[in-house]
C-alpha cells in the first residue's frame, strides 16, 4: 500500500468524477456544497479565488494511484466569510507579536451549511487528510488550521486526535413526516399556531405570490432578478457581497436540478428571492433580498415557503443558515455545530483550548434553554 497527499491549487487539477465519488460518503446525505460543480463555481466566477483572498490549497489523497480522499482547503489572508469568528484570536496573537495570516480554512466559501469536510470513506483516511492539513500548515508557514461546519462524525474523530473543537448553534426545521403545512401547524401550540396563520395571511393580503423555479425551468431572467435582490441587501449586510454574477450563470448551467429559485413577485413585479440549494435530504437556504418590504416577506420567502417544498419534497430537514433566533417561534430548533482547529503556537492553543472549554458549556447551557421554548405542543396544551 502507498499512500502521498498533495495539495492542488484549482478545482480544475482534478476530474469531477474523482472529487464527487469522495464526496459520496456512507450514510451522510448528497451535500450540494462539497459538489465539484458547486465549488469549480465559486473558483470559476471569481468569487473565491486568491485575488479576493481564498487560494485554493485542496488536499488530494492517493492510494495505490487511485484517489481515495479530497479536502476542500483554502489558504486565506482574512476571515471573512467564514460565520465561525476568530478575530479575537487574530487580536490576540497580532498583540503578542505574531501573524495569524496567513491561516488554512478547510470549508465552503461564504457557506454556514453543514456537511463533511474531509471527504473520504474511511475514518483512515479522514485522518491521513487532517495530518496533512497539519503538515500544510507548517508547509506554508500559517498561523492555524481551521474545519468548519463539519459534520458530528468528524468533530467526534479529530476531537479524539487533538484538534480543538468548537461549536454553536443554529436553527433548524425538521419534517416530521407532515402531509402538508396545515399538519405541520397542528403540532404546534395554539398561540404560536395562529400567530404563523397571520404572518402568511398578511403576505396574501398584500397581494404577493410565489413561483418556486428549479431544473429545467431555471433562466438567466430569473437570476438577474434574483442578482439585484441579491446585491441590494449584500450591500447593505457586508458592503460588498461575495458572489459575482457570473457565479449564478455558471451554477444554472451545471447544478440546475439542485437549485430552487423562490420568487416573490406583486403586481406582475418580481420584488423578492431566496436561493436555496436542494440536498439528499436537506433543503439549504442561502441567500435572500428584496425591493419592497412587506411585513413578514422575509418569513413567508425564506422559511415558509422552503417548508412547503420540503414537505412536498420528503426533505427532513431545512437549514435556513447561520444565527437567528426568531426562527424558533416558526418551527425551527437549535442544533449544534460544529468546528475543529488547530493552532501552530502552543502558547495561543493553550488560551485558546481554555477559552473553548468554558465556550462549549455556554453553548449547551443556550441550547437546552433555547430547546424548552420550541413552539410545539407540550402535554399541557
């Protein structure tokens, strides 16, 4: 048996059927994200690249010739679009006298979803993947490695290994096997139950309907809509948002059966969107923004209507992304996720491994007390 790892600095190095057969892993869900399509996208458009500070450094294991595991890692001068903050640490080290940039980051880029990070199928070969993001760290002279919105199995495997683990919450809806929204509804209590009734009747009254646009129905007119939408409210969220134009085109061409466009549309005017990406078994909002505001469009694009498709779908779950604690009122519960890290400086792991300790407790404090006010049924209503 021979094994080398080697790292790639393009999506382009590597055939799709050799990064997508990896990403098939036993018993997790087809994640849209880790596609070869979705990230040669991202690379392809200009919208994670080097020149905007994600240099593609994707790990490649290989085993007997054949490849056998792939990473998606990035090598970053910033960390921005991440949703998992570590400026404090960057502070923290720039005051000792030491750079934390450049860092390695092994995610999605501008994707708080979950889902496996180092794509192979066995636990072997997931370790030989985080040692050698260990040894590219040292290869490249950065401050840390970092794994993002990993799935349970591996937080639980590099845990063991010595990674520091890290976690959150985020908010999440789970189709209990509903025949339609209306059974969705008679789980829930009666307060919260009228209250979401008023919410998507408001939308109704206010004259505003949906089309929901995936496959073969997806056109360049639906993405220029969706792209004013999109930088409308980017703008206003980061100052400059991630994703070019040309990102949207070059999904509609290889991943039109995995989107889902909801368009929101008044008076024969498209006037709001969300884009989500259709999973094995999970539908992930990304996306949102509007033209007009209207009480509770927000709620009805982005949560209510990626319900309906769900349930209509057999979807188990929707991820409608990062933060958010409204969404508890509408159905959606906390759930946990996930982060490893290694840091090169012992005495920043040190403070770091301290911090995330007592980060871990806090967090399953919030989730428990978040969990005990869920809008469901309890045995007293």
């Amino acid at each position: 048996m021979t094994a080398k790892i080697s790292a790639i600095n393009s999506l382009k190095d590597i055939s799709a059927d050799d990064w997508n057969t990896c990403a098939k892993i036993d018993g997790v869900a087809f994640n849209p994200f880790t596609s070869h399509a979705f990230l040669l996208a991202l690379e392809k458009s200009g919208s994670a690249t080097a020149k905007t500070g994600w240099a593609a450094q994707h790990l490649v294991l290989e085993e007997n010739d054949k490849i056998v595991g792939v990473a998606p890692c990035y090598l970053k001068s910033h960390s921005m679009g991440e949703y998992v903050f570590d400026h404090a640490w960057a502070d923290a080290y720039a005051r000792a006298g030491g750079h934390y940039y450049p860092k390695l980051q092994t995610s999605v880029p501008f994707t708080p979803a979950t889902g496996p990070r180092l794509l192979a199928n066995t636990a072997e070969h997931r370790a030989a993947l985080a040692q050698g993001l260990i040894a590219l760290c040292q290869q490249s002279k950065s401050s840390s490695s970092h794994i993002t919105f990993a799935i349970k199995q591996e937080a639980e495997e590099l845990g063991a290994s010595g990674w520091l683990q890290r976690n959150d919450i985020q908010f999440h809806w789970h189709n209990q096997g509903y025949a339609n929204f209306t059974d969705f509804l008679g789980a829930l209590s009666s307060s919260k139950r009228k209250n979401i009734r008023k919410e998507r009747q408001a939308v109704v009254d206010a004259g505003i309907t949906f089309d929901l646009v995936t496959g073969s129905e997806l056109k360049e007119e639906h993405w220029d809509h969706f792209y004013k939408f999109y930088m409308d409210t980017g703008s206003r969220k980061w100052g400059q948002p991630y994703l070019t134009r040309k990102f949207f085109s070059l999904i509609n061409e290889t991943m039109k059966n995995e989107t889902l466009l909801v368009l929101a549309k008044r008076e024969s005017k498209t006037i709001a969107g969300a884009l989500n990406f259709i999973g094995g078994d999970t539908l992930f909002g990304r996306n949102w923004g509007c033209l007009e505001n209207h009480p509770f469009l927000h709620f009805e694009t982005c949560y209510y209507q990626a319900m309906d498709f769900a349930i209509a779908r057999g979807l188990k779950t929707v991820e409608a992304g990062a933060q958010g604690e409204h969404k508890l009122a509408r159905g959606y519960v906390p759930e946990k996720t996930y982060s490893l890290h290694h840091l090169a400086h012992p005495g920043l792991s040190r403070a770091v491994a301290e911090y995330l300790e007592h980060e871990r407790a806090a967090i399953d404090e919030n989730q428990q007390e978040l969990s005990e006010h869920t809008p469901f049924k309890h045995e007293q209503d």
